[in-house]
C-alpha cells in the first residue's frame, strides 16, 4: 500500500490503483512529455549511446532536444547527467556523448584501485540453474486481478519464445505471492546443494564436517 495527502488527509492506494493511474490517457488539455530512461551496465550503456546517436540522424542534428524529462540508474545515470548537461544543443547532444564515450577508457574508470588499499577477494558466484522468467510466469494467476491484467497489457506474461525479455521479467519482480516465493527459495537450495563443495571450501570448512545450522 502506498500513502498519499490530499487537503490534510492521508489516502491509502493499492499497488493496482497507482498502475491505473499511471496508464490513464492525459487530459485533453495537458501537453504530453517524453522521458528519456536510460539502465546501468556499465561499459555496455554505450549501446545506448547508438541508440540515441541513430536518432538524431533521424530527426535531424538541428532539431531540438526531444525529451522533456532525462533519468537514469548508475552508468546510465552518468548518460544521463552529461546529456542533462547538453540538452541547449539539441539532438547534437548525442553525438557530444558519442564522442565522451569514443575518448573513454577503462584506465579512466578504474583509475582508483591505483591508489585506493584494495586487496584481492575471492568470490563465489551462484546464479539460478533455471529461468526465473519462466519460473515466474507459471505463477502469475496467483498475482491480483489487477495487476495481472496490467502485466499482460504490458505483454509481461507473453509466454512465447519471442515474448521472452524485459517485459517477461517484469513479472518476476513483482510476484510476492507463496508459489513462487517457496519455488524460488527451493531452487536456491538445490542450487546451493549442488555446489556443496565449493561452498564449503570457500568457507573453510571440509566436505563433511560440522552439520550445517539449521534455520527456522
């Protein structure tokens, strides 16, 4: 639930209810606005840089910039400040970009660990043995009415082999509901079981030695 004031009083929305809203069509007279959202990845935000450069080609270097509103997460954060930053010059904005990121190289970003007291880690990486995607998506009617039928507006729960992607995974992140939270937690565990070697060397420990904890 989220909360929201209006004139003094606290009102109590539902997650379907800010979903709604937020796919309401404007009203007639409210001009409309284009946001420009660009993810994190590192190195391989550069793709968006393509993306955005092919653009300007499209609508012209000379044309104004055309997004009202520019937000991002991490490296795409970065994008989007620099832009943020340009957006005087129009679409020339994004070859500017392009050409900060031609000049870039890993040494620059990495720079720190030339000074910093980093030390070696080892790490231990686990990632699922099997599709959360598809996980997710044999769940999803355990989702509220709602929210479910927002998903498949979205094309979210499209369970074709094209249908696969962003939009299937969004289903994923949101499905709090029993199924799928006990399905995941027992693929982690069988997951876990399988590396038991490794975890346990990692750990210090030998193969069989103490009884893992149990936890309740």
């Amino acid at each position: 639930m989220a909360e929201a004031r209006r004139r003094g009083n606290t009102v109590r929305m539902a997650l379907e209810t800010l979903l709604a809203t937020s796919l309401e069509p404007p009203a007639a007279d409210q001009p409309s606005r284009r946001a420009l959202v660009l993810m994190g990845g590192g190195a391989r935000t550069a793709y968006q840089v393509g993306v955005l450069r092919a653009l300007a080609r499209m609508l012209g270097e000379d044309a104004p910039f055309p997004f009202h509103i520019v937000l991002g997460t991490s490296a795409g954060a970065l994008n989007a400040a620099y832009l943020g930053s340009r957006a005087g010059d129009g679409c020339s904005a994004f070859d500017q970009l392009g050409a900060f990121w031609s000049r870039l190289r890993s040494h620059h970003v990495n720079r720190l660990s030339a000074w910093l007291p980093y030390r070696p880690v080892e790490v231990l990486a686990l990632q699922p043995s099997a599709s959360l995607d598809e996980l997710a998506l044999k769940h999803v009617q355990e989702l509220p009415a709602g929210t479910r039928d927002t998903l498949a507006g979205l094309g979210a729960l499209e369970t074709r082999r094209h249908g696969a992607g962003s939009a299937a995974a969004l289903a994923s992140y949101l499905l709090f509901e029993p199924g799928v939270v006990h399905a995941l937690m027992r693929l982690g565990d069988i997951d876990a079981q399988q590396r038991e070697g490794e975890l346990r060397a990692f750990f210090g420990a030998a193969q069989h030695d103490d009884a893992p904890v149990a936890v309740r």
